[in-house]
C-alpha cells in the first residue's frame, strides 16, 4: 500500500508540474502578443507554425488584452478619485454607489474576470466563449473611459471621506457615525 501511495505522489507531483508550465508558457506568450511580437514570432520560438501557436492561445490572448484594458480603466477611476491602495472590489462597490457602473456592467467584469482566471488556471475557453466574453468588454470599456475621466458626485465624496474619517466599511459598519459627520457639515465646502 505504501508504495501506491507514493506512486500517487508522483504522478500528482508531476501534473502540478505540468499544469505550472502549461500556465507560464501561456502566460509568456500572452505577455509577448501585448509586447507586440507576431503569431510567427511567437511560433518560431516554440517550434511550431504561426497558425499552430495562433490557434493555440488566441483565446487566451483575447481575454488578457480585454482584462488589461479593463482593469487599467479602473485604476485610472480609483486614482482619480483619490482611492489610492483599495482593492478593486471596493473600488467596484464605490463606483456602483455612485451611480457611475450599472449592474451589466458588474456582470460583464465578473464574467471577463471569471474567464481570465480560467484561462490563467488552465482551462480552455472555446472561440465562442472568448469571442462573447470580450464583445462583452468594448461597451464595458467604453463606459469606463467615461467614468475615469467624470470625477465623483461632490455628496459621495464627502461620504467618502466621513466614512474613512470614522474608519466606517461598505458593509455599513460605522455608517450611524459617519451621517453624524455628515449631519455636522463634515466636508462642505
């Protein structure tokens, strides 16, 4: 019994070891169709034809280019906000309090990040799902240029700096003493 357990051992230590690789290959090359360097490129250095390495991550690339551009929105939302270090969820949640993402617009991050992390754990996504996923991606984008460049209602940015000021959360922790600042004239100008 003991060596079939150790000959399980191997076999998972070799699949993880695989899995590693599949993941930072397709991780390099994705890096470098954003670098700009072609299919040919990319094929010769693989050993196989362009098309071979086209066909091979080409879904994989289409959802990395639609996450980084994305996500490259958002930071540019919360810096101009002065959300300096939060994570992107709670960058999420203040944009959606302030009007600025709809609800399609949260579900269309959450399925481009669900397909990103899916391509990154190496899973395969089908030409369709990719393609959808980041059709999905250009009004999401679109929308989010607007908002990187729109600052803040001025009420939500007092509640904003209330609620930071009393060390209140969006789940609604110390929001009693942040609408008491508030109701003080905390912020106004």
């Amino acid at each position: 019994m003991l060596d079939s357990f150790r000959l399980q051992a191997v076999a998972e230590a070799q699949a993880a070891l695989e899995g590693d690789a599949r993941n930072r290959l397709r991780e390099a090359v994705v890096a470098a169709r954003l670098d700009g360097h072609s299919w040919a490129d990319i094929g010769r250095a693989l050993g196989v034809s362009r098309q071979a390495a086209s066909q091979r991550f080409e879904c994989d690339e289409q959802v990395a280019k639609a996450w980084h551009h994305v996500d490259m929105l958002l930071r540019v939302a919360a810096t101009r906000r002065g959300w300096h270090g939060l994570d992107m969820d709670t960058v999420l949640a203040r944009l959606s309090e302030e009007g600025a993402l709809r609800p399609v617009d949260i579900r269309y991050l959450e399925e481009l990040g669900n397909a990103r992390r899916r391509t990154v754990h190496d899973r395969e996504l089908s030409l369709e799902e990719a393609e959808r996923v980041t059709d999905q991606a250009i009004p999401l984008a679109a929308r989010l240029s607007m908002v990187a460049e729109e600052p803040p209602p001025r009420p939500l940015r007092r509640r904003y700096l209330a609620f930071a000021g009393v060390g209140a959360s969006s789940s609604g922790r110390g929001a009693a003493e942040a609408d008491e600042l508030l109701d003080k004239g905390f912020g106004r100008d």
